[in-house]
C-alpha cells in the first residue's frame, strides 16, 4: 500500500459531537468500467471508524449533476505497518456515469481526528464474476452431545446438501 509522505487534509470535531468535516475531488469515469478507490489515513480519538468516517463515492449523470445517480462507500479497512490505515474497493461505474465524486467526510466525534495522507481512483481491468454455492441445513443436536458430535454431524449435513448441487436441500432432523 502507498503513502505519499505528506497530509493532504485533517479534520477534528473540535468538541461539537455532530462534527461533519469533508474533503471532496471529482474524477471523470466513463460508465461500466471498473475502478479501485485507494484511501490513505490514520486518526484519533474515534468510537468506531465505519461510524465516524465516511468514505463516499457519489457517482455523476450528465444532466442530473445533483443529487448523485447512486452513492456506494469504502467500509473495510486495514493496518499497515506503520499504524496508518487504508480503505480500498473495486467498483464498477453505473450506467450513464460520467464522474465519482470522492468524499472522505470526518463525522459525529467531539474529539476525533483524522489526518487523510492520500486518495486515489484509477481504471482496472474488468473484474470476472465470482461464482459461489450456497447450502444452507436445518439441524439439532438429539439428546445429550458433544462439540465433537455436533460438528461431524453438521459436517455430514453441509456435505450432502453440497452434493445436491443446484436443487434444494430437504435434510431435516428435527
């Protein structure tokens, strides 16, 4: 992950509890494509990073420049190495998108403060689909059992109900 060494911006709730700080860039996309949005950050004093920090990307219509056509956001975050943090997402730009409007927002912390090193939003190659299969049991322990029994017969469960492949699972026990 990059830093680029320097503060872009800070904010700080400056003791008001309904504190709303933002920064904001608009970048032009081009619809359908795919883009990754990098944020670099470190802060202070925060309850909860996903409550009081917004990462928003407003996605832009030509002709409708307000309000945003559809507005997705950042919401997972790592540590790097030397204690700042950083958000990333993969996105594809709406139909009939022609900007994103990058918003890092600082909100609803007194004392909370963050200092934002870095953003980006570049184009990436399409992303391929990720297919998965879902199973799903309903199940209950009989009588008196044990952590051991109980994870082996769940397994059993979860095992035939793979094998069924697309249809529906009826393996009951209860």
């Amino acid at each position: 992950m990059w830093r680029t060494g320097r503060l872009s911006a800070t904010t700080h709730g400056v003791g008001n509890r309904l504190c709303l700080g933002k920064w904001g860039q608009v970048v032009p996309v081009s619809d359908g494509r795919f883009y990754r949005v990098r944020v670099v950050f470190r802060h202070q004093h925060l309850e909860d990073v996903n409550l009081n920090l917004l990462i928003a990307l407003a996605w832009r219509v030509a002709d409708r420049p307000t309000p945003p056509l559809r507005t997705d956001r950042l919401s997972r975050f790592g540590v790097m190495p030397d204690g700042w943090m950083h958000g990333e997402g993969v996105i594809r730009a709406p139909q009939g998108c022609i900007a994103l409007e990058l918003e890092l927002c600082l909100r609803l912390t007194a004392n909370g403060t963050v200092w934002w090193d870095g953003a980006e939003v570049t184009e990436v190659p399409p992303q391929l689909p990720r297919p998965v299969k879902l199973a799903s049991v309903r199940w209950c322990p009989e009588g008196p059992s044990t952590l051991e029994r109980n994870l082996a017969e769940l397994s059993e469960a979860l095992d035939v109900a793979g094998q069924q492949g697309w249809t529906s699972s009826a393996w009951l026990r209860c």
